[in-house]
C-alpha cells in the first residue's frame, strides 16, 4: 500500500497545469462531455444515495417480502447471548486489524475533484514483559469529474488513468484500484442520468471509490507471523455503491481465509433504518414474536408496524447482550450471492447492546463460511468486535484510530490551495469554489 500523500499533490497538481487559459476558455462556445471518451456514475451508482447504508429501498413494495431468493433462517437457538469480555489468556498474542475509509470532494462549476482512501491498523495484544505492536498503512486513490469540457485542455488525458471499461450498465474498479498507477480516474458528467445534479453524480463517485478501496484492502493486511487475526471493517458487510462484480471480487479473499485462525467482522454503528430482524420474521420466522413476547397478545403485525428494528431490539435486548446471529441478505444486494462460489460469502447478522453507557446499538455481520467451520473462532471475532466497541465508546477502538488515520481533510486543503493558485495563474475568474456540504 502506498504510504504518504505526496503522490496525490503531484498527480493533482499535474493534471490542474492542463486547465485551458481564461482568455481562450472565455472565448469558446460550450462543449458537450458526451464528446469525452471517458465512463460516467451509473443509475445504479445514484440510487444507492437514496437507500439507506445497508441498500434497504426507502419505499414499501408490496409482496417484496416474500420474493426473497436466499432465506432468513436463525442459526443460534437462545433467544438472547450474553456476552463477556475475553479474558487477558484469550487476548494475548491476537492482532486486531480496523479498516476504515473516507472521501471528499473540491467541487466547482466545471469540475469536481474526489478524493478516496482507505486505512489498516494493527492492534497486537501483548501480555507480561512482550512489547506491543502497532503499524498503519493506507492507500489514497483520486478521480476527477469533468463537467464542463472546455475547462481543460486535451493534453489533460495524459495526467489522468483512462483505463476503466464499462461492464454492462456500470464501471468496475477493483482491479483498476489495485494497479492504480497515481492518476486521478477520469469520469464525465451525463446530464440524462436519473440525478441530474453534478454534485450527487460526484457524491455517489466518492463513495463508491471508498468502499471498493476498503474492501481492496483486505488483500493488505500482513498475515506473517500471526497466530489469530480478527479482522473489523467499518460499516456494513457490502456496499450498494459498489459494482456488484467488485463486491464479490473483494469478498472472494475471505475464502482464502478458510480453516485458519483469521475472522472478518463488519460493525455498523447506524442502525437506525436496519430492518433484519422485521425482515426475518416476515419471511418464515413469525415464531421468534412468540419467543421473544410469550403469552403478551403481540402478534407479527405489530412488530411490523415498528417500522425498523430499533424499537424492537430495544424491548428484547438488555445491555451486555446479542441477537442470534441471522442469515440475511437485502433484497438489492441477493444477485451478488445467488451464483453458487459465493454462497460461503452470505452475511450473518446480529445486534449487540452496548454494556456502558451512552446505550448504544451496534450492527455485526460475519461470512457464513467462518460459522460452518468454526464456530468458536466466530464467536470469538464477534467477541472480540464488541469488546473493542465498548473500549471505544462509539465505535471500536481498532476503527476509531482507522477512521482517524483515513481523515483526507488536509490533503483537501492543500488542493484547494493547489487550484486556488492555478485559477489565479491561469486568470480564470469564473471559475469559483462551491461549498456544498
């Protein structure tokens, strides 16, 4: 992984010495972007904005529940799993690793730059006189958006990575990102996407070149004399944003990790809007009101008319205690799963209610194949994510300082300084920075 951001003000700053001279920019009639032979955000890419973070549809559609083709068993008999801290003998000699990311945009009326990156920290736990262990890595991708296609000169095509093919309807980028030589991706704005907002097209850009660069990571982390691996990615187990070809490109590493000591757990702290357990029991699991409600007259419906499943979890989850683990896949992400080499990747879930105060809720997710195979290392990880969750307050420790080293904030900055400068050089007046949070 690369190291540093140097890379990203050359590469930047290269590209931004090809904006077309106010004078002569001034003078030219307006251009079209379809004329640039460059990939655009997807439809596909713009309606992941409009679904919550799990790619749950924000509008009810009717018979939806049942047109489910993976299904919601419940894998766990007990009804409620308290669960205990790890002891100092179970924690010595482990690495917990966190992967996180973040994105961010310079956005103006001709063009938008993205910036991506994705951080790994290594936590290793030590006991007695061994020294602990602690490294960081990251990787920063950019892209930049061309709205206005007179802005730049045609020189401009040599400072940016014009290697991204459409498959079918959308772009993927995983294996781009994984040989990305430095320069920015280069997409176009289409004005006949569903969105036609430059700025959500720029929006729904950055995330998904942060989620699939979290996700490429996973073939990041250092294995190398490491006994026991607990890997913790923040948020959910897959992204709507991404191209579904590069989620299970991403995932398939996971399967690498069979029949060794190594566990991938997602901990989404956002639940707010997560319907697993309504889903669950509409869809062949009414029994679990009964389980949960003996004898009080609740019935399925009104356990449906809580809308999501914060309400309902609050009622049944007492603080130090998990949901069982359910086998559950939104209806928009079931595609990726369907063929039969990712069955093994189907998500488990489970929540888990915060033992300290602030009462918390958390969101856990698992591959299915590391239940089959082993259930102790499962339960293990799971322990392991929610011990980190309670020492991190929020969210885990691991992820706190991941998120921390992900921060683009500075590298934002110094671009707009960059482009501050050449807009001054280049005596472009009408182009202008806009603040669009």
């Amino acid at each position: 992984m690369i190291e540093g951001n140097d890379n990203i003000f050359e590469s930047i700053g290269n590209l931004l010495d090809n904006l077309m001279e106010g004078e002569k920019y001034e003078t030219l009639p307006p251009r079209s972007t379809k004329d640039l032979d460059a990939p655009f955000v997807s439809n596909e890419e713009l309606e992941a904005l409009d679904q919550d973070i799990y790619g749950e549809k924000k509008t009810n559609e009717k018979g939806e529940a049942n047109s489910r083709s993976i299904s919601t068993p419940i894998l766990e008999q007990r009804k409620r799993i308290k669960i205990e801290p790890p002891s100092p003998e179970k924690v010595a000699g482990i690495n917990i690793v966190g992967i996180s990311g973040d994105n961010n945009r310079i956005i103006t009326p001709s063009f938008h730059i993205i910036l991506a990156r994705a951080a790994i920290v290594d936590f290793r736990y030590t006991k007695g006189f061994d020294k602990p262990y602690f490294y960081k890595k990251q990787k920063d991708i950019s892209s930049v958006l061309i709205i206005d296609n007179n802005i730049f000169e045609d020189s401009h095509k040599i400072y940016t990575n014009n290697t991204l093919v459409e498959k079918g309807k959308r772009v993927p980028v995983m294996d781009a990102i994984k040989n990305f030589d430095g320069k920015p991706f280069r997409f176009r704005y289409n004005h006949e996407s569903i969105k036609s907002s430059p700025a959500s097209h720029s929006l729904g850009l950055g995330v998904k070149l942060q989620h699939t660069l979290e996700l490429s990571t996973l073939e990041e982390i250092d294995f190398e004399n490491k006994e026991t691996v607990i890997c913790i990615k923040d948020g959910p187990y897959v992204s709507n944003s991404m191209v579904p070809v590069d989620v299970q490109d991403g995932l398939k590493k996971l399967l690498s990790w069979s029949d060794q000591k190594r566990a991938f757990v997602a901990v989404s702290t956002k639940i707010s809007d997560s319907r697993v357990l309504l889903n669950a029991i509409k869809n062949g699991n009414e029994y679990l009101v009964e389980e949960y409600f003996k004898g009080q007259g609740v019935t399925p419906d009104v356990i449906e008319s809580f809308g999501t499943d914060i309400l309902l979890i609050k009622k049944i989850l007492s603080p130090g205690y998990r949901t069982p683990l359910i086998q559950y896949v939104e209806k928009t992400r079931e595609s990726i799963f369907e063929p039969e080499e990712y069955k093994d990747l189907i998500p488990l879930t489970c929540y888990y209610h915060k033992y300290h105060k602030p009462y918390n809720f958390i969101r856990i997710e698992i591959p299915k194949f590391l239940w089959d195979q082993n259930k102790e290392l499962a339960e293990f990880a799971i322990s392991i994510a929610i011990w980190q969750y309670e020492l991190g307050g929020n969210s885990p420790l691991v992820i706190n300082a991941a998120v921390e080293s992900a921060n683009l904030s500075h590298e934002k900055f110094v671009i707009e300084q960059q482009m501050k400068a050449q807009f001054e050089k280049k005596k472009l007046e009408l182009i202008e920075f806009l603040n669009i949070s």
